[in-house]
C-alpha cells in the first residue's frame, strides 16, 4: 500500500507532461484563430466594433463556453463550427440566447456522421442530382435513406446501426423529421426548421 501514492504522484507527472502541453497549445491557436476571424467582422458588419464585445454578456458567455469544448476537440471541422457560432453571435446574426447555448453544445455532442447525415437531410437531393446519382425522371429509384445516404456518402454505406442511432439522436432534439434509415426517401428535405437554424449558425458566418 505504501508504493500507491508514489505510483499516483509519478502518474499525476506523466499526465502533466503529456496532457499540458497539447491543452495549452490548443487554447493559444483557437483564441489566434478566433481574434483573427472576429477581427475580420470589422470588414463585414456595419458599425461593429470589437471593444464592444466586452460589454456583450451573450458573446463573452458563449466565447467561454465554445473555448472549453474547442480545447477539447482535436476536429479542426468542430474548431470552425464554433468559430462560425462565434462569428454570429458577434456580428447579432445568431438565433435567441437559450438556442445559442444549445446549439454551441450540440458541437460538442454531435459526430461527423450526425454533421454528414443533418446537411443530407438539407441538401441531399440537390448534392445527389449534382453528383449525377439522381434522376428526376425516377424520384423514388434510392428506397430510403439508408439507400440514398449510402449514395453520397460511401463510407455509410450499409452502417444501418450508425445511421439509425445518429438519425434518431438528430430527431430527438428536433432537427430532423425523420428518425430511422429505413423510412422512404421521397426527395424532400427532411430537417426541421431548428435544424437549417443551427446549420447556418454554424457552417455559415456572417457575409
């Protein structure tokens, strides 16, 4: 027993040594990353100042809570989701604050494939018919969106379980209107309102 705090100690070190130095490099490059894209606002936004952000409770909330996950996540896909987020909130272009705060935390929680299979249920017919894998002449040729998904997304191929975990998780938090791969794949975009809202909030920063 007397060997476990030395054992804990040499342990806590190694972690420091491991742990530190990514953690502190990750914060500096997204804080570099964030104050250039904010910076870059000044060109785009009409009267926006960046000293004002000091005042804007929204914003230094939202900063400190997409901070925490972006020095978490080694997916440069999930830094720009939140820089995005970040952008809008800034420039006043984001949904209402208790939709900010939800859709910066759904950057954490949500997978590529959950990121791949929303924006699918947004645009996927239009990618499909300009990727030529679309007919009009024979709209339901695909089945279902297992079918059609696997279409444009190769790696998605035949992942059923994947697919109907991800979908259902998506239409449990109301982004999507359809919750399982095997429904028939019809054309029509299947996301929710909320859903295109935090798509834009976070794939589309302000122009």
């Amino acid at each position: 027993m007397a060997t476990i705090p030395v054992f804990g100690g040499t342990a806590a070190e190694i972690l420091s040594l491991v742990l530190e130095p990514p953690v502190t490099r990750r914060r500096d490059d997204w804080l570099r990353e964030l104050a250039e894209a904010v910076d870059g606002l000044k060109a785009k936004v009409d009267g926006f100042k960046i000293e004002d952000l000091a005042n804007n409770e929204a914003f230094v909330s939202a900063a400190i809570q997409a901070t925490r996950i972006a020095v978490s996540t080694h997916q440069a896909t999930k830094r720009e989701m939140l820089r995005n987020a970040l952008l809008n909130v800034a420039a006043g272009t984001g949904p209402q604050e208790d939709l900010q705060e939800v859709f910066i935390a759904a950057i954490e929680t949500l997978s590529p494939t959950h990121m791949k299979v929303l924006k699918f249920l947004w645009t996927g017919l239009t990618d499909l018919d300009k990727a030529g894998l679309w007919n009009s002449l024979h709209p339901y040729a695909l089945g279902n969106y297992s079918t059609a998904i696997g279409q444009l997304y190769p790696d998605l191929k035949g992942q059923d379980d994947l697919l109907s975990f991800v979908m259902t998780d998506l239409h449990s938090r109301g982004f999507s209107k359809v919750a399982r791969p095997g429904g028939s794949f019809a054309g029509a975009p299947a996301v929710t309102n909320m859903g295109i809202e935090f798509l834009r909030f976070v794939l589309e920063p302000p122009k």
